[in-house]
C-alpha cells in the first residue's frame, strides 16, 4: 500500500529537448536538468541513480515514479513512459502520469512575477495561462489552465494542435491573454499582440514536476498501476514526407 507520507518520488520529464529529473520529498526537492533528444534514453536511468545516491537513498526507498506523459516530442514521450514502466514494474511499484504543459504552466508562475500576480488575480473569471509548446512542423501544443492557491493547477480544456495561423486568430481575438512556453519564441509573429504577461523559458523543470507531484500525492486516482504508464498523443502524424517538408520550405 502506498504510504501518504511523501518521502521519496523520483519524477522525469523528457518531452522536450531537455531531460528534467526531480527526487521530491515532503521538505524539499532536488532537481537535475540533463541532455535531451537522442540523449535522454541514455541520460535519463543514470540521472535518477545519481540523484538517489546523492540522498544516500536507494531504489527499494521509492515510493512511485512519476512522469510527464507529453504532450511533447514523440521519442521523448516513448523513452518517458518505457523507462517509468520499467521501473515501477521492476519495483513494484505505482506510476504518477503528470500534465507536460501544466508543468509548463508552474515554471511560468514560479519565474515570473507577473505570472503569478495573473493567475493569482485573473483579470477576468474567463481569462487563463495558455501554455504554448513549439509542435515542430509548424504547429503548437496548447492548452489553458487555471490556478488556485487552494488546489493548485486545473486544466481548463484538453491540449489540442493548432496551426500558426489559428493562434495568431487566438491571440488577435483575445481569447489568448497570458501566455507561457516554447511557442513564445518559435513563433513570434503569432503572438506579437499578446495584452498579458509571457513566459518563453517555461519548462517542465524539477520545481515544477515537484509541484505538481506534491499537487496530487494522496489523492485518489493520482497514482496508478505501471501498466497505465501511457504517453499523451495529440499528433496522429509524427513525421512528413519528403513532398510534404519541401512544400513547407516552399510556403515559408
């Protein structure tokens, strides 16, 4: 049975282009942020070892792994949820699915004050933080999300895939006020009348996976058996064609 006492959760990210690691205890947390990419398969297994040794700490004192389950890059999301897997079946142990963008949606509150001071006092009971991913293939990850100093994060909406021209509409139309992640930075054109405060180094850090951690540990259904360790798609198409990626060099 697992304890409700929050002692030892490993936590990992690899959704992006860097591999976040946390070890989360009620007091503190620990956090690493390593190479991504082709890296992360090798990376990751040797981060987490290193962070519980660090804690003269050992696998048998885990009490669940967590991990974010994207949406995110489609290798990094598969690495994600093979290594959790592995592990929480090696140990026993249960699995923590955890929301990419919302941890996106923490750094951004965490970094900026102005973020904080937005989710904290919305300007308007409709208004929220979107969280905007860079997609690759011109599209973005995006998803609103409320906070509350009671409960913390709450999605507002599922991430969907929106193309540049329906988030530069977003944003025009004001639906989009407040805004953090990649996208920021990636697209700039799209997002370049914005009213609200922004947050492009949002990621998924070791802060932020701890938060969310912290969020759900002892609430029911926030750990899982490792079985149901699944990565979240929102893209059916992961690649292009060769025609397809000449035709967007093309267009651009």
């Amino acid at each position: 049975m697992l304890s409700s006492d929050l002692s030892c959760v490993l936590a990992l990210d690899t959704a992006t282009e860097t591999v976040h690691l946390a070890l989360v205890r009620a007091d503190g947390v620990t956090g690493r942020a390593l190479g991504g990419g082709a890296k992360a398969s090798a990376s990751t297994l040797p981060g987490l070892e290193a962070l519980l040794r660090e804690h003269a700490l050992g696998w048998p004192d885990v009490q669940a792994i967590a991990f974010g389950r994207g949406p995110g890059a489609f290798t990094g999301l598969r690495t994600a949820c093979s290594l959790t897997q592995g592990l929480a079946l090696g140990l026993e142990r249960p699995v923590m699915p955890l929301d990419t963008l919302m941890a996106v949606a923490e750094s951004a509150r965490r970094r900026h004050p102005a973020i904080e001071a937005f989710v904290r006092t919305p300007p308007a009971a409709d208004a929220a933080l979107w969280v905007l991913q860079d997609a690759r293939m011109g599209e973005i990850y995006a998803a609103p999300y409320r906070w509350s100093p009671d409960t913390g994060w709450a999605a507002q909406a599922a991430p969907a895939l929106w193309t540049e021209a329906h988030l530069r509409d977003q944003v025009d139309a004001g639906a989009v006020r407040a805004a953090a992640g990649s996208a920021l930075k990636a697209f700039p054109d799209a997002v370049a009348r914005l009213t609200g405060p922004q947050a492009p180094d949002a990621e998924p850090d070791g802060e932020a996976l701890a938060a969310l951690v912290r969020q759900g540990w002892g609430r029911d259904g926030a750990c899982v058996d490792a079985a149901l360790a699944l990565p979240l798609y929102v893209r059916d198409k992961v690649a292009q064609t060769s025609a397809e990626r000449s035709a967007a060099k093309g267009a651009a």
